[in-house]
C-alpha cells in the first residue's frame, strides 16, 4: 500500500532529518513522506529538500509563503499527497509527540474502515504522565464536549494522529474545510462522521516535546 504522510512544519529542522530516518525505517516500503513548510526561518524548508536528494525522491516538499495554519497546511498536503498518487494518507506531528512505529499497526488496521485514529482515549491510550493535571482536564473535557455536541463515534476528536484511506479523502469536501489548529481535526471526523465514514481507534501513547 502507497502511503504518504503528510508533516506540517515551522522550525522543525532539528527533528525533521530524524522522523525521516524514523519512517523509512519502518516495514513499509511503499511510504513516502510530503513536508509542508511554512517558511520555516531555521531552515526546515532546505533541509526537506535536501532530504528529498538523500532518499532517492521518497520525500516531497511544498514551500508555503508563511504561516499560514495547521488546517490549510493539511488540506493542500492532502490534495497534493492524491496526485501523487497515494492510497493512504497520514497524518502526524513532526516533533515525535507521535510515535512513528504506530503507523505499522494503524495500516495493519486500515482494513475494513475509511479512516485510523492514534487515540489517546480508549483503552490502551495515554496522555504524557508530564501534563499537569489541569491539562489532561482541558483535553479530556474538550474531546468530550465535542464528542456530545456533534455526536461523533471517536473518542480522541482532536487527535492529529491520522491515517485516511485515499477514496475517504476523495468523498469529503476538503475545499469547504476552513477550521485551523486542533479545530481542524474536529471538524474533518464531523464531516466524515456526516458522510458516513468508519472510524477504527488505534490506542497511543502522546508523548508531550
């Protein structure tokens, strides 16, 4: 299976050349990765296209003018990972908050369902034992407020540990998406969930970087 993971960035130079080096050392030999950068002023950009000579053409790159959002950061990645080709798309962090390991167990479990969650709320997830507890109360209370009011079926709706089946992201309007930030995942398991997707959750450890 082709899988590209999508990797928003804005100074991620430090671990950019460590998640890619992580990836490709995974059973998968059909992923690939797409960095979306932001301008990055460390340097991420160069460092993604060097990377890209590095890996034999395995890492793609999009130069974006600024800081433009995590949301629009993904849904033009998104478009792009299509053309390319891609029959799974990933989405993850780029500073290891998510482990990349993972992505072997999620495309085991992609069958059968249009869309994977690295969830920290069922059982078998976990939050960083580091969070304060306040913190673990706003993020529980926040997936859960959200979970209600739209009744949605997951559990972890602003989890950005995803992994979508290329005819999901097909079906869904992504033009119409506008949400930034963990909004944004919010509102792509709503559209889903109103499309009738399938979601399976995949428990995970969200280490706080």
């Amino acid at each position: 299976m082709k899988i590209i993971v999508v990797i928003p960035t804005y100074n991620e130079a430090e671990n950019l050349p460590r998640l890619a080096e992580a990836l490709f050392a995974l059973p998968l030999p059909e992923l690939s990765l797409l960095v979306v950068d932001d301008n990055s002023p460390d340097g991420t950009g160069q460092i993604a296209e060097e990377l890209s000579q590095q890996y034999g053409g395995r890492v793609h790159v999009m130069h974006r003018s600024g800081k433009l959002g995590l949301g629009s950061a993904y849904i033009q990645g998104f478009g792009r990972a299509l053309t390319l080709g891609a029959e799974a798309i990933a989405q993850m962090d780029a500073d290891f908050s998510h482990d990349p390991k993972k992505l072997v167990e999620m495309a085991a479990a992609l069958e059968g369902v249009d869309a994977v969650i690295g969830s920290r709320y069922v059982p078998g997830g976990q939050l960083d034992e580091r969070w304060p507890f306040w913190r673990k109360a706003l993020s529980g209370f926040g997936n859960f407020y959200a979970r209600t009011i739209l009744n949605l079926p997951v559990r972890d709706t602003t989890g950005g540990f995803r992994l979508w089946r290329r005819e999901t992201l097909q079906r869904m309007p992504l033009e119409r998406v506008k949400s930034n930030g963990y909004i944004f995942q919010v509102e792509m398991a709503y559209v889903a969930t109103l499309l009738g997707m399938r979601f399976k959750e995949i428990p995970i450890y969200f280490a706080d970087r």
